[in-house]
C-alpha cells in the first residue's frame, strides 16, 4: 500500500483535529486595497473561529483531541450521527496510514443514533490494516453496542461500570403506504445484517440475538463479557498483569 508523505499527512491531521475550513479568509479581499479599515473590515466579515469549542458535538478543546490522537486514541462520546461519523472515519482513515501495524484505541460512551453512520464507521474499522481495541465506559447503547462489540477479537473491553445496552434499530415510518411498505423491508434488512454480524462477534445464534434484541436488554461489564460483547472487563488488576506479562 503506498504510504502518504509526510506533508499530506501533517495536512490531513490539521484539517481532522481542527476541522480547518478553507472558506476561512484572514485578509483583504482580492481586488481590494490593502488599508487598515480594508483588514479590519474582512476580519469583521470573516471572524476567526472559536478553536477551543469542536464540531460534532464534542466538548474537549482541540488540544485534548490532538493529544490523544497522537496516542493512537479516538472517542466516540455522544450520539452516532453523521457529522460524528464522518469525524470519526478520518481519524481512523489518518491514523491507519500514518501507521498500518500499531493498534487504534476506540473509546465509546453512545446512547446510539443513526444506522447508516453508525455502519459508515463500522465498514472503515473492518477495512483498515490496524486492529482497532474498543472500550465501553459510561454506556454503550443501540450503535454504541455494536460498535463495541466490532473490535478486533480478543481486545474489546469494558470498565467495570460501564452499561451496555442491546435492542432493534428503530424506524421512524411516515410516508404514503408504498413508502412504507419500502422503508419497513429496510429497516428488515438492517435488522438481519445487525443480528448477523452480532451472531459472528459474540457466538450466539442469531435467532437468540433477533429475541434478545425485540426489547431493551441491559447488561453489566460482567454480564457483557459473558454474552460476548467484550472479552475483557479493564481493571487495574487487568492493566498490572497485562504489564507484567509483556
């Protein structure tokens, strides 16, 4: 696989960290004199942006992402929509061609959202060379659920309190009949894809996982572990002797 230069990837990481926007204009419009009221003008017209608030709905300065994605670490910390998905997808886009052997480390604390977003970075996961760790903390609900469960094998955890919550995707239908009739044979399909795949990550049936799923079925880091959304419950015990051992 060729590899990006370097500049291309210092560029793609400032556009992913900073959402850096091109039509962002810090001087004077061409064809325009250059006079102090000229720049002051287009400053006025063409405010900075507040840097230390993200897109996305995420509430960490840009600092603190940029740190953490320097470690190799991305956070899903709300709901899956497709702003969050589209993020989330070019970090691990970048962080898979800046290194393709070194794992991703994927934190989830998600009510859930959308499905198609939500599968946007599920196929990406699937698809870079780098295996991708996920961690439960807080809850892991609907999408956030699954997405947990879609780690690498063997390295898909859970905090001891976090909660993890399994149910159907949900469908809002309106339309005329015909509409109906088209978005309810959808929302089927997604339902046996999701039963599938969730089949294959934790070795139940599917037929167990389509009757667990009919309603909400929460479960503990214990309990999680046991069904097979996890392999690990992450304690300090769990991080000695993983230290230990390498």
């Amino acid at each position: 696989m060729t590899r990006p230069s370097h500049s291309l990837v210092s560029v793609a990481r400032s556009q992913v960290l900073h959402n850096a926007s091109p039509q962002w204009i810090f001087g004077p419009v061409p064809g325009r004199g250059d006079t102090a009221e000229r720049r002051q003008a287009d400053v006025t017209q063409h405010p900075t942006p507040d840097m230390r608030t993200t897109t996305a709905g995420l509430n960490l300065t840009d600092s603190v992402y940029e740190r953490l994605l320097q470690e190799r670490i991305v956070v899903l910390g709300s709901e899956v929509n497709d702003d969050i998905s589209n993020r989330i997808t070019a970090q691990l886009l970048l962080l898979a061609a800046e290194d393709s052997q070194s794992d991703i480390r994927f934190y989830i604390n998600s009510p859930g959202g959308s499905v198609t977003a939500g599968f946007a970075i599920y196929d990406t996961m699937q698809l870079i060379e780098p295996d991708v760790a996920t961690y439960a903390m807080g809850l892991a609900a609907s999408m956030g659920q699954f997405l947990l469960s879609s780690g690498a094998p063997g390295k898909r955890y859970s905090l001891p309190h976090a909660r993890i919550l399994m149910h159907q995707p949900s469908a809002g239908v309106t339309g005329t009949a015909s509409d109906i009739a088209i978005q309810a044979e959808v929302y089927g399909k997604w339902k046996q894809e999701l039963a599938n795949i969730t089949s294959e990550q934790t070795g139940q049936t599917i037929e167990q996982i389509i009757a667990d799923g009919d309603r909400d079925r929460w479960f503990t880091a214990s309990e999680a572990k046991e069904y097979g959304f996890v392999d690990h419950v992450l304690t300090r015990e769990h991080l000695a002797n993983n230290n230990s051992a390498s």
